[in-house]
C-alpha cells in the first residue's frame, strides 16, 4: 500500500533511552501523520495522550509548527514524556486513537453507557411543596367560601346529627367527671380528719378515766365511718377512672376520626366546585386537558370521602354500644355504694365492692417491709 495507517506511523516512532526523538526518522514521522490527518488539521493543534495499563503515569507527545523541509532541526515544543515504554504502548494503542475535529485526539474507552438520571431530592421536596401548597389554597378557599355563604357543602345528615349529640354528650360526660373527681377530693379530706378524730378520742379515753366510755365511742364510731369513707372512696375512683377512660380516650378518638372525616369533606367540596366550574367554561384544546385532570383528583378526594364517612359511621356504632355498657355498670356502682354508705350498711358497701372486683389499697401497703428491704 502506498500510504500506511495511523497504527503503523506511530508504532515506528523511535525513542532514545533519555526520551528524545531522533533526528533521522523525524521527517518520515511527521510526514506519515500529516498525511493521516484530516485536511485542514496541522500537527501544531495535535495532542495525544496514551494512558497505559500498567503505569499510572501518561505519555505526551505534543507536536509545535511544522519545520522547513530544509531544516534538519527538531522542533522547539516537542517534547516526550515519560520514555520508551509510553511509545509502545502508543504503537500498541494506535487502532484506539480518534481525532475529532477540534483538533484533539481522544482515546477510544470502549462502549459508553449512559446511567439512568439521578432523581434529585430537591425537586421532589418542592413538587411535594407545591402540591400541598396548591390542595391548602384550595381548602381555604372552600372554608371561607362556606362561611360566606357563598359556596356549597356536602352534608349527610344522619351522620352530622350523630356526631352533634356525642360532642354534646362529651360536654357532660367531662362535666359530670369533674364533679365526680371533686367529690373524691371532699372525701378524701373528710376521711382524713375522721380519723384524726378517732385517734384524738382513743387518746383521751385513755387519759380521762371519768370519761373514758364516752370518749371511746365516739373513738369507734369515727373509726367506723372513716373506715366506710375508704371504701366508697376507693368505689368513686373506680368511676372516675371508667368514665375518664371512656371520655378522653374512647370518645376522643372517635372525634379524632371524625376530623379526618371533615377535612375529607372539605377536599372533596373544593375539588368538586373546580371541576363544576371548568365545566361551565368551554370546552377546547387548552380545556380539555384541566377538566381531565380535575376529574381525576376530584375522583380521588370523593374515594377519600366515602371512605373516612364508612369509618366515621363504623366507629359511631362501636362507640355507642361501648358507652352504654360502661355506663350502666359504672353507674349501678356509683349508686350502690352511695346508697350503702349514708345507709350505715357496711355489708352492703362491702358486697358492692366484690361485685365490681375493685381492691382497695391499705394504708402501707405499697411499701415493703423492713425485712423485705434486707
């Protein structure tokens, strides 16, 4: 063949031990790779960079203006580096190495491929920003709307009339709470200074020997009703805590769901009245598309809705039988007790106890004992 290739050119480069090019094969070197080159293209924009396998150093060959055909001279920019082994390895690589049209040869790594886009967080966080942004504009828009008067809401009224009359009984179960948890209080006092007085009595018993009956009655009787205090005591807090159970946690959570249920509502009206009035609007290219898309979200708020009303309904169901079971044990107890105490049948008060399995406390008892504590 009469011209060879890029490959063979650069496999003829001969390189002396201290890494620079003889001047007898210069001329022949140059004119091989001139001629390999695209046309417009001269050795003085011409880089190539050789990365080898098994060095971690690069070799350079980077060619300046091309001298006279007359000038035996190397050129002042070339330059070799790092030595012989660089220029194997580029003979050896010269079927890898493709020159742009920059002016640059770059070295073929093989097939390239291009890694999925990375999704960014940022972004995510502001659409989910926007997102919410949009739907809290919307549901404000609906409330004040509402409150005007001027907007339109969907309402069931078997539900609202159920969820009306738990808030109001809420109201006064929390009412007859507090004053059951007063009373406690009262008690609690009295019992106290009853048995202040029982002691106080059996001391003087003691002391006085002309009054010493006397005084040792009264001791009894304030022992006794201090006695019978702690047990409809301990029949009142069990009522506090069953009713304070049913109050803040049962019904609490049921009002819970019936928040949910309200701001659903208050969703589904606000994508209901978009999509009413894109509807009233007219219907082209540029329309078409919203309605489609306020279709569908107004499709999944009325999901939404259906749903937590379901649950609201469920739970109202579940709570009202709860309540009424609750109730009437607590309340049956509550009167029992009362009823035994001012009554002076402590049997009776002590039978109302084992009936509901409420123990009471003694005084002490929580506290171990000095031999338990070695």
């Amino acid at each position: 063949m009469a011209q060879e290739s890029p490959k063979n050119s650069a496999a003829e480069i001969p390189v002396t031990s201290n890494g620079q090019l003889e001047d007898s094969h210069e001329h022949s070197f140059n004119r091989d790779l001139k001629l390999s080159l695209p046309v417009g293209l001269g050795l003085s924009e011409t880089k190539i960079t050789s990365h080898g396998f098994d060095s971690t150093k690069e070799g350079v060959v980077e060619a300046g203006p091309f001298p006279d055909k007359g000038s035996s001279a190397l050129p002042k920019s070339s330059a070799v580096s790092p030595s012989s082994a660089a220029a194997s390895r580029l003979a050896g690589q010269g079927c890898d190495l493709i020159i742009p049209t920059g002016g640059r040869a770059q070295q073929k790594s093989g097939p390239v491929v291009l890694a999925d886009e990375v999704k960014n967080p940022a972004m995510e966080k502001l659409e989910l920003v926007r997102k919410w942004s949009l739907n809290t504009y919307k549901c404000t828009r609906q409330i004040i709307s509402e409150k005007l008067g001027r907007g339109s809401r969907t309402v069931d009224l078997e539900l609202e009339a159920q969820i009306d009359i738990l808030r109001d009984n809420k109201k006064k179960y929390e009412n007859i709470l507090k004053l059951a948890q007063t009373l406690s209080t009262q008690l609690f006092q009295m019992v106290h200074t009853q048995r202040q007085l029982g002691d106080a009595f059996a001391d003087l018993s003691l002391k006085s020997l002309e009054l010493h009956e006397e005084f040792g009655y009264n001791a009894d009787t304030q022992k006794l009703l201090a006695k019978n205090g702690e047990t409809l005591l301990g029949a009142i807090n069990f009522f506090i805590a069953s009713v304070n159970t049913l109050v803040n946690k049962t019904i609490e959570d049921t009002l819970l769901t019936v928040k949910q249920y309200e701001s659903a509502r208050i969703e589904y009206d606000a994508y209901r009245t978009d999509l009413e009035e894109l509807n009233l609007g007219p219907r082209d290219a540029n329309t078409l598309p919203k309605i489609e898309q306020s279709q569908q979200l107004f499709q999944v708020h009325k999901e939404k809705y259906d749903k937590m009303r379901n649950d609201v309904s469920i739970k109202l169901k579940f709570l009202e039988e709860n309540k009424v079971k609750v109730l009437h044990n607590q309340l049956v107890l509550f009167h029992n007790a009362i009823a035994a105490y001012f009554a002076g049948n402590q049997k009776q008060l002590d039978h109302t106890l084992k009936q509901f399995h409420i123990k009471l406390k003694t005084p002490g008892a929580d506290a171990p004992s000095w031999l338990e504590e070695q």
